[in-house]
C-alpha cells in the first residue's frame, strides 16, 4: 500500500482513477446488451465470482500476510449452507447467502484461533488440513450434506418475483457482489484496521511494540477474508444448481491461489487482474484442458522467480523483496561468501 | 481384543511407512531450512518408478528400492535447482510457493504420463501369513517394517560415520559456520535435499506395495501424512519424527476401528490440528526456528 503522496497530485491522480472506475463500471453493465451470448455471459461470470474468491484470499495473504493455501474450504461452507438453508428449510436466496457468508466467518474465527501461536508454514499446513476436513465431512456426513452424490436441484433466487435463471441474470448478481466486494474492502483496508493489518504483515513484532493487538486484528482478518468467500459460494451454488465436494477439493484452493499470485498480492486490482487472466487462459486452453494446470504450476514458479510479488502487486513491501534481496547478494559477491 | 491387536498391528505397519517419508521430510527441512510441499508428488513419484521397474524387471524387492529411491534422488536435484537454490536469502514464503508450484507441477505431469486411473500393483510379494490364535500378521507387513528399520539404520550410519554425513549435519545446526569451515554448503544442502527426496521415494514405493494401488493423486494425502507425523517430531528432529509417524499410524487405524474406514483422514488432520494447537513444537524440546 503506497502512502498518499502530495496533496495535489493525489487529487488529480483519484480523480482520473475514479473516472476510469466509473468507465469500467458502465462497461461492465452495458456488457451484456452489448454482447448476450450465453458462452460469453457464462465466462464473465466466472470471472467476477473469482475475482470475489481472490480478492477474500488477497485480503489474508497479500494484507496481513498470513498463509492461507486452503481457501476452498470456506469457499465450500458457503456454497453448502446456502444450498442446504435452501433446500432444507426453503429458505430465500436473499437470505441465505448472508448467512452463508457469516457461517464461512464463523470457521473463519475457528481456523484462525491457532494463527496467533503459529506463522508461516504451520499456519498453512493448518489451512490446508481445516480445508481438507471440512471437504471430508461434507463427503462423509451423507445425512446432511447428501455425501459423494452432492446437493442437485438448487433453487434459482427470485428478485421481485423474477426467477433469475438465466446467466445474463446471474451476471448482473455476481457484478453487484463483486462491486459491494470491492467497494467495501477499498473503505476497509484504508481504516485503521487495514492500516494494522499492513503492519502485521510488514513485521509483526514492530506492530505488537506498537499498541496494534495482533491476534484481534488476526482474527478480524479471517473472518472478513473467509466472510466473502462465504457469500461467493453462497451465490455459486444456485448459479451451477449442483454442488458436490469433488469441486472443493485443494486442486480449487491452489486454483484461487494462483490467480492471487499471478494477479498480485497485496492490492484491490491485483486478484482481479488475476481473475481475469486465469479464466481467460482456462478458455483458450480448453482444446488442451489436461495442460491448464501444467501452465498455471509454471507461471507460479515464473512469477516466483521474476516478480514474486505479482503482476500488479505492491512494490514497497515485504512481499517484494526481490530488489533488497538482489542488491544484499551485490554486496556479498566480493567477499566470496560460500551461498 | 484379537481385532483391537490386529489394528494395532496394521497400525504400526502403516506408521512405519509415514515414518519413512517422515524421516525424508524432516532430513529435507533440517538440511534446505526451507520448507517443502513437493514432497507427496515425490512420493508418488518413487511409487510409479518402482511400478515400471518392476514391470521391466521382475518382482525384486531391492530393484523397487533402487528404482524408486534413484528417480526420487533425481527430481530432488530438480526441485532444490528451482525451488531452493536462489531463494535461500529471500524471504520464505517464496520458495514456499515455489514448491506449491512445483507440486502443481508434478502432479499434473504425472497425470498425464502416467493416466489418470488406478494402477494394480499385485504379486510384487507372496501373500503369505503367520498368525498366533487369531492375530496374523502378513509378509508384506513384515517387509515393509524390516526396511523401513533398516533403511533408517542405513541413514543412521551413513548421518554419524561418513563425512558427508558430519557435512550435513554441520550445514543443519548452522549454515554460516559450516561454510566457514570449508564446507560445500550448497553442494551439501542439494545433497541432503535429493536423500531425503529418495526416502520418500522409497517411501512411496511401500505404499503402492501395502494397497497393491497406486494412482498420480496418491501424493497430496501423503504428502499431508509426511508433514503431520514430521510436525509430530519437531519437523528437524530426524528420530522424533519417525517416532511421530508410528504415532500418527497407530492414532488412525484406533480411530478407524471405532467409527468407518472413510473417516482415516479425518482423524489424520484432527490429530494434526491438535497438536499444532496443543503443542507445536511436537516431542522436541523448543520449536524449530525454521516457522
């Protein structure tokens, strides 16, 4: 996150960015009239669903640096609350995708209780078993949750008495979702707040010594970044009308993972353009699908190796510690240092 | 009570299997200081090379071994050239999604040489029994204890009577100082890297031979087990995490035996929450400072 610079140049330089914002907001809303081919509309909405589910990963990973490598799981709490409040109780969309959203929250809370002993690879491996188990009991617990065989028949949302059925319809949910998401999370990371979760990320001992009460903040940070993966399933599951846990396995977490990597870590645009670029490549490859993920493992190694930071990820940080790192070795060169 | 045994004996017998790739996990963290998620697609790796080696020559039990242990050597050197070698120096989570990458990787080159079915396995070892009462225990139990055991006497010797041995367990207590002392650290460091890669390679082909199956998404599972009992022991500690791996064998086939066979995963990353929770540093004394 880069600090406002001078005052001027920071108001002109907003307002051209809210100019452009504003473009691609009428883009997108015209889109579909301009161009209502189901093919298409079935893409874009792809896109803006992953762009919700990188940019909730984006807000644990890329702001407040923990590592969360199991993100299909709450994705998948999400999807299977809104179906089964739907088709259990006969509860509305509208409100059981709220609901689905606070469920992912609450296992949200419960996978972060550990991160305040753990960092680095233990959390991960802690996301990585919390996800895992929550697909195994969605798989083993056949009362509920309909076991291997999934959940059919989900019922579509009807908006002032409109069934929306049609993925120009969907598409004009997942838009709204995607925007209240960004929007949202734009306010968020710029309050205080973000501000701590910046500071955990940057070093998280600094921001202790600073009065920043890390595991709060810690907390805080799963539950929103779990919350909207949450509403994302919830607005998935009626979408696809059958979900089973076989699409929430971890192949669907490293998928998110890698569109927050290519993407960018640690800004709002960064998951988005990574949404972006992973879907529209998983079209092109369609013909060769058995190679997508071939293609995806090597660009993360790529991106690693080039720009671990992201395409558009944040330069001045810890994420980016490639330049530091380069010139640390320039200086250990001449003394021949034995690594 | 003979059933509880019998548990009891497939128990140890799987344990000792994640113990092996739990010794290679740990070896590879000791030694790299980086930690690894490759190590389930290495594992399943030394699995299909031990398959084709014994297609091509014969049901020998020690040119599996050779096999498995030399592939996974291999793709050790492989992942330490990208996953490692530049990023000691930066900070850790790169190299950490480096080899998410490269397991991605793996796995799906795997899927596609190698099909995405199950493979059968059968006839690599008699199907024999010796039994007291009514507990039996199988030649492939037995076979897989005894190399499991003497491959990690082998490690044993080879970590306290070699001086490559000395070499890596200089370049684990600390890096700075064993280079200062004239010693090939990153040489040592690819070294450490590619034997802990071929336990598990080795590890992988026990597996495939226990469930007479294997299959190129057999990796994640495993590679989840290896972390587990490795955390178990204090993820450096090479002793403690065997330990941990019989530990964690023993806890899963108990668990089984009182709810369903389908739930063996579940009590694996239970078992493994509780103990990061409870307990992170394990059975060692001080938690590793590798987090």
């Amino acid at each position: 996150m880069t600090l406002a610079p001078a005052a001027k140049a920071s108001w002109s330089r907003g307002r051209i960015r809210t100019l452009g914002l504003v473009l691609l907001l009428l883009l997108l809303l015209g889109f579909p009239q301009i161009y209502p081919k189901s093919y298409v509309m079935g893409v874009m909405c792809r896109i803006l669903l992953y762009a919700i589910l990188a940019g909730s990963l984006n807000i644990i990973n890329g702001y407040s640096g923990q590592f969360n490598i199991g993100h299909a799981g709450f994705f998948c709490v999400g999807a299977y609350s809104e179906a089964l409040f739907a088709m259990k109780i006969g509860m509305s969309f509208w409100a059981a995708l709220p609901l689905g959203g606070i469920m992912a929250a609450l296992i949200g809370l419960v996978v972060s209780l550990p991160t305040f002993k753990l960092r680095g690879v233990y959390l991960a491996i802690v996301t990585l078993g919390a996800s895992e188990l929550i697909r195994l009991v969605a798989l083993n617990w056949e009362g509920l949750t309909g076991g291997p065989m999934g959940v059919k028949g989900i019922p579509a949302p009807v908006l002032f008495g409109l069934r929306i059925s049609k993925a120009t319809r969907y598409y004009y949910i997942f838009l709204f979702l995607a925007v209240l998401f960004f929007f949202v999370t734009d306010r968020v990371v710029k309050s205080r707040v973000g501000r701590a979760w910046v500071a955990i990320r940057e070093d998280e001992a600094a921001a202790r010594s600073l009065g920043v009460e890390t595991a709060r903040y810690k907390a805080m940070n799963f539950m929103y970044g779990a919350f909207w993966a949450g509403i994302a399933g919830a607005a998935f599951a009626p979408y696809f009308k059958f979900i089973s846990p076989d699409m929430f396995n971890l192949d669907e977490g490293f998928n998110i993972l890698s569109m927050v990597i290519i993407g960018g870590q640690g800004t709002l645009a960064g998951p988005a353009v990574g949404a972006v670029i992973v879907n529209f490549l998983t079209e092109v490859l369609r013909p060769v699908a058995q190679y997508r993920m071939v293609l995806y493992a090597l660009l993360i190694i790529g991106m690693m190796w080039l720009r671990p930071q992201g395409l558009v990820g944040v330069s001045n940080s810890i994420l980016a510690e490639r330049k530091a790192w380069r010139s640390r070795r320039k200086a250990a060169a001449p003394g021949g240092a034995a690594r | 009570m003979a059933y509880y045994i019998s548990q009891l004996i497939n128990g140890i017998c799987q344990g000792s299997i994640y113990a092996l790739m739990a010794i290679g996990f740990s070896v590879v963290m000791g030694v790299v200081g980086l930690v690894t998620f490759t190590h389930g697609e290495v594992i399943m790796l030394g699995a299909f090379a031990s398959y084709y080696a014994f297609a091509m020559f014969g049901n020998h039990l020690l040119v599996g071994i050779l096999a498995s242990f030399g592939a996974s050597f291999l793709i050790g050197v492989v992942i330490y050239k990208v996953c490692y070698e530049r990023f000691f120096d930066a900070p850790h989570h790169i190299s950490l999604l480096c080899t998410i990458g490269m397991s991605m990787l793996l796995k799906n080159l795997a899927q596609i040489l190698f099909g995405p079915n199950f493979k059968p396995l059968l006839e690599v070892l008699p199907n024999r029994f010796y039994g007291v009462g009514s507990v039996g225990i199988s030649l492939v139990q037995l076979t897989v204890i005894a190399t499991v055991i003497s491959l990690s006497l082998l490690l044993f010797l080879f970590f306290n009577r070699t001086r490559w041995g000395v070499q890596l367990r200089a370049v684990c207590q600390d890096r700075k100082a064993a280079s200062l002392m004239g010693i090939n650290v990153k040489l040592t460091s690819m070294l450490g890297n590619c034997i802990g890669c071929g336990l598990g390679g080795v590890a992988g082909m026990l597996l495939a031979i226990y469930y007479q199956t294997l299959i190129a998404t057999m990796g994640g599972p495993a590679g989840m087990k290896a972390f587990s009992a490795s955390v178990l022991g204090g993820m450096t500690n090479v002793p403690s995490a065997a330990l941990g791996g019989v530990v964690l064998g023993v806890v899963e086939n108990l668990g089984i035996t009182f709810t369903n066979a389908s739930f063996r995963d579940v009590f694996a990353f239970l078992f493994l929450l509780g103990v990061l929770i409870l307990r992170p540093e394990g059975f060692a004394r001080k938690l590793g400072n590798r987090s």
